[in-house]
C-alpha cells in the first residue's frame, strides 16, 4: 500500500515538525517506506536565487510577485516529486502550506495529482491560533517570513479554516498543545 500524505496550513502552524515527528510511526503502521518531501527545503534554495534575481530580496516568499509567479511552480514540483516516488513503490509525506490546493478540493483530485487508484490519498490541515501561529513565526526569525510579519494584517486575510464538501475528507490536527495520544490518533487516522 502505497500513502501520500500532506501536512498543510498556515505558517507557523507547525507542519514540518509533525511530520518529522511522525513519519517514524507512520512507517511502521503503514509498513512502508517514506520520503519527507517539504516544500521549502525543496525549493527555498532556488526560490531565494531566483527571487534576488527579480526583487534584490532574496527573503522576498510572500509578495504578490513570488505568489504569482512562482508559486504554483514550486508546488507543482513537489508533487511531482511525490508521484515520482509512489511510482517507485515509497510512500510521501509531502509538507506545505498548500492552502490554495485544499480550499479548490485538488488534493483530492487524483487525476490533478496524477496518481493511481490504488495510492492511499490523506490530507491533515495543521491548524493552531492566529497569535500562536504568529509567535511561532517570530520565535523561529526564519527571515522568509519576513515579508509576512511586516505585512501581517495583509497576510492574515489569507489565513481560513477549511469548510464546505472539502473538509468531508480531511483530517484536521490542532497543534496548539498536542499529548502523544493525539499524535497516536492521527498515525492511527492516517493509516486507516
């Protein structure tokens, strides 16, 4: 059995930790081999290249330039990626805000994806609270987010809790203060 797994939300939510937490467990629940796939240890390399390029910032990840014009780039790599991999017989947990993706229903879609019927399809939106995710990303002095903390009141109307028919499918994981039976629960719902 074959598992592509994203973890997404907002920054800093916490995505990449839980996963690093996790793809041990999931693993061994799964009996498969995973790859951790993360979006900005991917691409942040080249999109700091190639935003220093363009901008003279090369910290410059949230701008209207960088979403329109690399955005889509990078996250069509990343599954791309992903699907390389499954056709290999090694499972993805694929790590990335991706909140476009999951509000249009796309990580879903099989056919968008591009993978077999037979891969295992889950999708965790990691969530926490506005301030807690905003003093997460103060604490952490990534300077990618620099752009986000200087434009916070912009960014934030970006921020939204899945609703409607996608949310039928996705697994939701609020990491404000999870125990070790949470992260348990979640192994045990993304294995199910």
């Amino acid at each position: 059995m074959s598992l592509l797994v994203f973890f997404c939300g907002h920054a800093g939510t916490g995505k990449t930790a839980i996963a690093k937490r996790l793809i041990g467990p999931l693993m061994k629940a799964a009996g498969t081999p995973f790859c951790l796939l993360d979006k900005d240890t991917l691409y942040g390399g080249y999109s700091a290249a190639a935003m220093a390029m363009l901008t003279g910032d090369a910290n410059d990840r949230d701008s209207p330039l960088f979403l329109q014009h690399l955005r889509d780039a990078e996250y069509r790599g990343l599954i791309d990626t992903a699907r390389d991999n499954l056709e290999l017989g090694i499972s993805a947990l694929v790590v990335g805000p991706l909140s476009r993706e999951v509000r249009e229903g796309k990580l879903f879609d099989r056919h968008w994806l591009g993978v077999a019927a037979d891969v295992t399809l889950r999708v965790v939106w990691v969530h926490t609270s506005e301030e807690a995710a905003r003093q997460r990303i103060v604490a952490r002095a990534n300077p990618n987010d620099a752009y986000k903390l200087a434009h916070w009141d912009e960014y934030r109307q970006r921020r939204f809790v899945p609703g409607g028919a996608v949310c039928d499918d996705l697994l939701r994981f609020d990491n404000t203060a999870p125990t070790a039976a949470d992260y348990d629960a979640l192994v045990a719902s993304i294995v199910a």
